[in-house]
C-alpha cells in the first residue's frame, strides 16, 4: 500500500491543545460495534466499563515520561536536543536542532554543570554523551529538561504539562512520549473497571520520539521503524494467557502495549516473557495474535499509528470512522479523545 493511502483532511481546530479535565470526561468512539448497525457509537470514556466484560484483562503501559527536551549552546548557536533512545549511562540518541550545524567532538553546554559531547551522527539523528550518566544524569534531566510535547501541539510545555503528560500507571521511567490512550484514566475509572470484574496488568515500553516521525516512502514498504525498549514480565504473560484460555478478552492500553504484545506473541495465540528492543511495523494485512480489543486515542495522517489502527479494525472501517469523528468534533492527537476499536482480521 501507499502512503498516500492513509493521508486525511484534519481541520487544524481538532488538535487539541489541552486534555479535558477531569480525563474519563473525554469523548469516545466505539468502532466495530455489535450493538449499532454501522459498527460506530458516540460515547463518554466512563461509559468504558459498560463496554467490557467480567473476565476481561486490560494491558497497560507502565513508562514514565522523562523531562526530554534540553535547550543548550554550542557556541554562539542555540541547540535544541530532543531524546530519542537510551544507549548507554551516559549516551542518548537524539533529534537535535540545527543538526546540520552539529559535528562529532562538538560540545553542546546545557547549564554550568551539565553538558554533552557530539559523538556520532546518522541522518536525522545526533548521537550524544552527557557529562553525567546513570541516576545522575536522570537528576540533571530533572533540573534542566522540560516535558517533550508533541511538534503538532504548539505551545510551550507549562507546570501543568508535568501532570498531564503522565498517565495513572506512570511508574518505570524511561519514555520521552507519554503512551497517551491511558491519559484518559482516573482513579474513579479504575476503581468501577475493578468492581466490573476487568483486571489489568502492566507491560513497558519507552516510548521514543521516533513515534512522531512522519513516513517519508512512497511504498509503506520501504519504511523503517525506529526501535523501543520494552518488556514483559513472566506474571503479565502467565496473565494473558490464563485469560485467553479461560475465554476472556485482552484490551491493550494504546498502541504502544499492543506493539510489544504483539511482538512477543507466538503464532499459537500465547504470549511469553519479553525483554529487549523492538521495531515491529503493524500495517493491514497483519494478522493479531494477542488483543483483541484496542483502547486509543486519535492518530496523525499518513504516520504508522493510524496504518495499525487500519490493520486493526479494517482500512475502509476506520476511513469512515475517522470522517465520522472529524464531521462530530472529536480531538485529535495526545491530548484529545479516545477511541475503542474492535479487531477485524483480514479476509
């Protein structure tokens, strides 16, 4: 398939700029329902626990989002750094601006006592190794980094940004992107997903910038996916598969859980432990081995979510739903609505 294929008309006043608040009083988008028709319903996301089922077993991402964005100098000129991918103690991939301007040896000085040193560069990205490594470092980042926005929210991260970036299961940190389908999530919602008799269990996987990397290739082909940590621990696979065998359904928490349950799941339908990077690519034609229903928020056009979504519950399913939710004012993006996808498996 073509890139083109996924491209859509967004109006720029459906991104939204802030969440709602509370967060489960954010719209929802059922799609693929058996109980309307044309398989799309208008919703609340508290109405989440009506739509599931005693039995079911939710999976969510546990990442913390980290203070990502430096501003340093080189020199006389402003450096921008955006972390990307841990690589050491002290060494981070990096989407660093002006990059053209940047050379391996460079030093960037970021604050009096904490700096990095350009060691290598690869297209897009800035190889750097920082003054301070392992919990050091992650105190510098604290002092001196702010929490990295999408590029498609244009305003600057404020105080209010360091709560509403993180979800409710915020507790391994490592990501510099929030896994934004569980921004929607209170404690009140868990605790009527609780009394529903829905459990859930945490995977991890460190979200890196390369999430907001639009696809550049004619053919979606030719498209290399930037690779992420992640993990899954022997409870949460003994979990999945208890649930599986016992008929339950699996719910994964965002795209990013499904992605590295996805990754670690045997072409028998079982899961098993996972540690390590992944770059698995997720386009229509894809047959899903673990979730059954996907819990997301609104993607960009042309990017490699809203190609998942597509494979997930159908390419013509989710055209139409997203002209739905663009034509009823659904937002759009991080902070905007939610949506509850229903797996169609290809024909």
């Amino acid at each position: 398939m073509k890139t083109a294929d996924f491209d859509f008309d967004l109006p720029p006043d459906r991104i939204a700029e802030h969440p709602v608040r509370p967060r489960d009083a954010a719209r929802l988008l059922e799609v693929g329902s058996p109980s309307c028709d044309l398989g799309l319903r208008d919703l609340i996301v508290r109405d989440l626990p009506t739509l599931l089922q005693p039995g079911d077993l939710m999976v969510v991402n546990d990442t913390r989002v980290i203070p990502a964005r430096l501003d340093g100098r080189r020199g006389e000129v402003a450096v921008e750094i955006t972390l990307h991918k841990r690589l050491g103690e002290r060494e981070w991939a990096t989407f660093s601006k002006p990059g053209k301007r940047l050379k391996p040896g460079d030093t960037i000085v970021i604050a009096q006592d904490f700096s990095a040193e350009v060691t290598a560069k690869d297209g897009m990205e800035v190889r750097l190794r920082f003054s301070a490594g392992g919990a050091e470092l992650m105190a510098a980042l604290h002092r001196h980094g702010r929490m990295p926005l999408p590029p498609y929210i244009r305003r600057k991260a404020d105080a209010g940004d360091d709560a509403d970036y993180q979800t409710v299961f915020a507790a391994r940190e490592g990501a510099v992107a929030a896994p934004t389908a569980g921004l929607h999530f209170t404690p009140e919602l868990l605790e009527a997903l609780d009394e529903r008799g829905v459990r859930r269990v945490p995977v991890t996987l460190h979200v890196g910038a390369g999430t907001f990397l639009p696809v550049k290739v004619d053919d979606i082909a030719d498209h290399k996916m930037h690779s992420e940590w992640g993990e899954i621990s022997p409870e949460t696979a003994t979990a999945v598969n208890e649930t599986r065998k016992a008929g339950g359904r699996i719910v994964s928490v965002g795209t990013t859980a499904l992605r590295i349950l996805e990754t670690a799941g045997r072409a028998d339908g079982t899961l098993e432990p996972f540690s390590g990077d992944t770059d698995i690519f997720i386009t229509p034609g894809y047959r899903f081995r673990i979730v059954d229903l996907l819990w997301t928020n609104f993607h960009l056009p042309k990017s490699t979510l809203f190609m998942l979504v597509c494979a997930f519950a159908g390419y013509d399913r989710m055209r139409a739903a997203y002209r739905h939710a663009i034509d009823h004012d659904y937002r759009f993006f991080s902070y905007g609505d939610a949506s509850l996808l229903h797996r169609t498996d290809p024909s």
